[in-house]
C-alpha cells in the first residue's frame, strides 16, 4: 500500500491550482475523447462544475466568458470544444505585457516628494494675485512640514524659501518675503496629533473585539 502513495510533488503540475486535481484530471479526459459532440457536453458539464465552486464571482461581469478561458487555459490549448465565446490562444496568453513607464524622477530633495515638484509647477501657470499668493504660501508650508518630517526639528524659513526657488527656476521668489511660514512647533504638533488620533482609534478598535469576544 505505501507503494501505491502519491505525492504533490511526484504529480502533474496543476496549471490553476484554486479548481484541485479532480477537475484538472477531468478536463484532461474530456481531451481524450474522440467524437466532438461527446466533448461539447462534457466541457458544458465541467463549466458547470467551475462555476459552482466560484459562487461569489457570479455577479462579476463575463463570469461565463472567464471560465471558458480558464478551461481552455487548463487544457493548455489542445481541448477542441465549441465555445459560446473567442478561444484564447496560447501565444496570447504567453505574451508579456509591456512594461509600465514609471516616473523618473530624480530631485535634488528627495524628502520634499514628486507631488510638491508638481504643485509648484502648477503655481508658475497662475497669474499672479491673491489665490496664487496663497497657493504659494501653503506650498512652502508644506515644503517646511515636509522639511521637519526627514530631517531635524527645526528649519529657517530662508531655507525653504531658497528651496522653493530653486524648484520653480527662479519663477517664485518668496526670499524677500516678510510674511513668516507657520511655526515648526505646531507643524510637528498636527503630525505628532494625528499619530496619536490614530492609534487611540486603533487601540479603541481592538478593545471593541476584546469585549465582544
């Protein structure tokens, strides 16, 4: 008897591991069979069968369509059956999708982020007034909280400044500025609040699950 055992490892590889070895070994006997017709029923009852075990993807937009390309998927192409729908092709499905252009970006500070590059980029098309004095002004405060976040606790506005125009090409020049940016203390304050905001959340939650328990 312990000579009859199977393992795992010893069997074929199962191309969509989720429908088991049973329904792997069914779409491989319905290949065998010869006359057509006969192949068209069992490939109809096997759907059925997939479709059975996935019942929380009926609702789920060409769920039929999905499964008849998983069964040809299954039979790694050679089941000739009549399909309600286009066959996948083999090539197709090996086809390697082209590759994402990701942004690259390589800014001299990196700790200030891709999205404040874009906000100041934004500000240079404003003309100028008020909302571009005030988008301005909450860019830089941002920069500055920004600042705090990856480097040390304090930092001189003259800095920022000098960093913003440097990232605007000399486009927004706020180092003559009277106006001050906000205080570093209460910068690291609205952040170090809302840590604390959200692990008290956090800690609230699993005493909730506790109780119930």
């Amino acid at each position: 008897m312990i000579d009859n055992l199977e393992y795992n490892t010893e069997r074929e590889h199962l191309i969509i591991p989720e429908y088991g070895r049973h329904m792997q070994k069914m779409i491989n006997y319905a290949k065998t069979i010869e006359v057509k017709e006969e192949r068209n029923k069992i490939a109809k009852a096997i759907i059925a069968v997939m479709g059975n075990m996935q019942p929380h993807l009926r609702d789920v937009p060409d769920f039929q369509h999905k499964l008849w390309d998983q069964l040809f998927i299954m039979s790694n192409f050679e089941l000739d059956v009549d399909s309600p729908f286009e066959k996948p092709t083999k090539e197709l499905f090996e086809e390697r999708p082209e590759p994402l252009k990701y942004p690259q970006n390589f800014p001299k500070y990196r700790f200030y982020g891709n999205n404040i590059k874009t906000m100041i980029d934004v500000a240079n098309t404003w003309e100028e007034g008020e909302l571009k004095e005030a988008l301005v002004y909450t860019i830089a405060n941002h920069m500055k909280k920004c600042f705090l976040n990856w480097n040390k606790d304090t930092v001189e506005d003259a800095v920022i400044f000098s960093h913003l125009y440097e990232l605007s090409a000399g486009k927004i020049n706020l180092k003559d500025s009277k106006e001050d940016l906000s205080d570093s203390t209460s910068l690291l304050r609205s952040k170090n609040k809302f840590s604390s905001n959200k692990k008290s959340h956090h800690k609230k939650n699993s005493n909730r699950q506790r109780k119930r328990h």
